[in-house]
C-alpha cells in the first residue's frame, strides 16, 4: 500500500528538489499582515508545517507554497485538510488527486 502524501512532506520533498534550506524557503514565503504589509514566514513555522506539527494558518500560505514550488495550488488545498476526510481518504498519489479532480470537473460540466 503506498504512503499517503502530507502537506508537510511535499513541501519539503519539493523545498529540497529546489536546493532551498529551510531559512531560504522561509524568506520566499510571505503573508498578508493585517497591516497589509507582507511578512516571511519563520523557519520554525516551516519546520513545523514539514514535520505535521503545524498545518498552513490560511488559504493565502497554501497559494505562497504553490508559486514559491511550483506545484499545483488545488493539490496543496487538498493536503492541508480543505477536503473532506472520506474523500481524502481514497487519494494516495497526486495522480490519483488529478484523476479524481477531472472526473468531478467533467461531471460538473454536465450539470451546469
């Protein structure tokens, strides 16, 4: 049986294909204030979010990990708990996510 991906481990699965330490990935990432002036996250924060200790704070963190990556946006949603558990539960593998992902697209066409 394979080993389920979590948002933790893509993210420093791909934080390491890029070469970034975590320090680095840390300063790429940024948040929205209240203020409205953007922050980078802490590279404890991000040990944490690696490790599961931690899950991504807002929508916004999960889109900074998705264009700092490169990895897809809808995936990441997937992996920080925005989907219900019985659905999370059948999907092992991005490609089992992006085959899941059309088949509703698909469906959803139909009945519009």
């Amino acid at each position: 049986m394979a080993t389920t991906e979590t948002f933790g481990s893509v993210i420093s699965a791909a934080r390491r294909a890029k070469g970034y330490s975590q320090k680095e990935l840390a300063e790429r990432v940024k948040l929205v204030e209240d203020s409205g002036m953007l922050k980078s996250i802490s590279p404890q924060y991000l040990n944490d979010i690696e490790h599961d200790r931690r899950s991504p704070s807002s929508e916004q963190l999960v889109q900074q990990f998705s264009k700092v990556l490169e990895l897809n946006a809808d995936y990441l949603a997937f992996l920080a708990d925005r989907w219900p558990e019985s659905l999370r539960r059948q999907i092992k593998s991005e490609q089992d996510f992006a085959t899941l992902v059309t088949a509703f697209r698909k469906q959803a066409g139909k009945t519009r």
